[in-house]
C-alpha cells in the first residue's frame, strides 16, 4: 500500500525535481551550512511535485486504464487505491508542501509551489493534454519550477537573480526531446488513448526535426552559464553531454528507428542528471568555503 501511494507521486519526476532544486540550493549558497533548511525545502519540493503528480494521475484515472503503459502500472487503473483515497493523499500532500513554503521560508516561495501545482494538475491535465500537440511543450514549464522555487525559498523575491530562469530554461528545453522521444516509442499507445501528442499529430520526421532543434537550443542555454562564472568542470560536462543528446537527436532523424527512440529516451535522463549533477560539484570544488 506505501508502494502505491508514492507510485502516486511519481518518484522519478520527483527526484528529478530534487536534483535541479538541490543544484540552485548549492549554486546559491545559503543553505548549504544549514542542513535542516536545505532539508526541508527537498521535502517542501518533493510534496508540491508529489501532489501535481497525483492529481495528474487522479484526473487522469480513466485515460490510463486505455493505455498499456500505464493500465497495469498505476495504482488507480489496477484497483490499489480508490479514487477517493488518491484525491485526498493528493491534497494532503499539496498542503504540505505549500505550507513548508509559507510556514518555514516565505510567500513567495509557497505561490510558486501552489501555482506549480494548479498549472500542472489543471491548465495542463485538464486543458492542455486534450487539445494541442504543444502541451508537453507548454506543461513542461511546471517540470521546470523546482531551481526557482528553491531559489525563492532562499532569498525570497529581493534575491531572485536570472541564474535559476537559465536551469528553468534546461529543464525546460529538455522536456520536448525528452518526452517525444517517449511518444515515439508509444504510437500506437496513444492512438488507443485519443491524444494529440505530436508524433500522431505532425508525424514521426517533424517530431524529430523538432527535437534537433530544442536540443541545439538546450545546449545553447546550457553553456549561457558561463556568463555566471560557471567552471570548467560544468562546462566541459554540457559541452559532452549535451553534444552526445544532439548526436543521438539526429542519428534518430536519421534512421527513424524505435531503438534510437528508447536510447535518446534513456540518455536524456542520464543528461540531466549529469548536467545538474556537474553544476553541483562545479560550485563545492571551486568554492569549498562558503559551499560546505
């Protein structure tokens, strides 16, 4: 039953969410001597995540049981959790999360967590999904929240800099490539459940000159923090990885083959772990002092 009410939240969202947090928590600073606060805004941003994915997956409760992806791996499909209980495990959830914000940092932080929130589960469940093959593109910004509201968390609106826009920016550009890549590789998935995901809509060879293009962006953006003083280290790890995404990216549109699909899928999640990762230990190496 716990492994179904945290299937709910959708942990491998959520830990992505941690990471790129994290990675504006140590870029920023201020938290890094002050365990219990860097804590708890994890825990502040695992909830909010946690909640948005669990309504997702309760308005969604119907669509899923159409796809074979998701019918028999998802606790509200298989029975394991009644839609009630998903409905208040996901509000409970949400209200902590929103209040670790307001209660333990500030307003501020805690309106970005509920907006987070309200976009993702309604505008882009409820709106989105349904009506144009841009949702993943537009809803990818609520993926995208976790560096700012982290950020928020630490200095509040007087602190906010462009540094965690540009890694709203990354995550934010990675989500097109990432997630079609997906879609490629669940066509037929999709056609059962009536969708308007863009390789149905506009055809495997668009889709994926698309995704050369968000990926060039993606690398673009990525370097740009190099005008915030980042390191060599961090440098040099997206100037690789971000050239072996764009590689993989082209080689798909080149053979259009489900294999590339799963292994572009497969890399990007390795990419942005590694890149978030890198800018981590970029800043601790460089300024061991004032990072911990």
């Amino acid at each position: 039953m716990l492994r179904s009410y945290l299937s709910l939240t959708k942990p491998s969202i959520c830990l992505l969410v941690l990471i790129t947090g994290a990675a504006a928590l140590v870029w920023e600073g201020s938290f890094t001597r002050e365990p219990l606060h860097f804590l708890m805004v994890m825990v502040g941003l695992f909830s909010t995540a946690g909640c948005a994915n669990a309504l997702n997956q309760y308005l969604e409760r119907d669509r899923d049981a159409l796809m074979k992806r998701t019918a028999k791996r998802r606790p509200l499909p298989t029975g394991q959790i009644t839609p009630r209980s998903a409905l208040v495990f996901a509000v409970t959830t949400g209200v902590l999360g929103v209040g670790i914000f307001a209660a333990w940092f500030n307003a501020f932080s805690a309106l970005l967590a509920l907006a987070t929130i309200l976009f993702y589960a309604f505008f882009y469940t409820l709106y989105l999904k349904p009506r144009t093959a841009q949702n993943i593109v537009i809803g990818g910004a609520a993926g995208a929240m976790g560096p700012v509201i982290a950020w928020a968390a630490a200095t509040d609106l007087q602190g906010m800099t462009w540094v965690p826009w540009v890694m709203f920016g990354i995550i934010f550009l990675w989500t097109p490539p990432h997630f079609w890549a997906l879609a490629l590789c669940l066509q037929e998935d999709y056609k059962a459940n009536p969708l308007p995901m863009m390789p149905n809509v506009a055809g495997e060879k668009s889709t994926l000159r698309q995704m050369v293009v968000y990926t060039v962006a993606l690398i673009a953006i990525s370097l740009s923090l190099v005008w915030a003083q980042a390191g060599m280290i961090y440098m040099v790890t997206a100037l690789v990885t971000g050239g072996l995404f764009l590689w993989k990216a082209v080689l798909s549109l080149q053979q259009r083959e489900t294999r590339q699909y799963w292994g572009l899928f497969g890399y990007s999640i390795v990419y942005l772990f590694v890149l978030f990762g890198a800018m981590m230990v970029d800043v601790m190496l460089r300024f061991p002092g004032v990072r911990g």
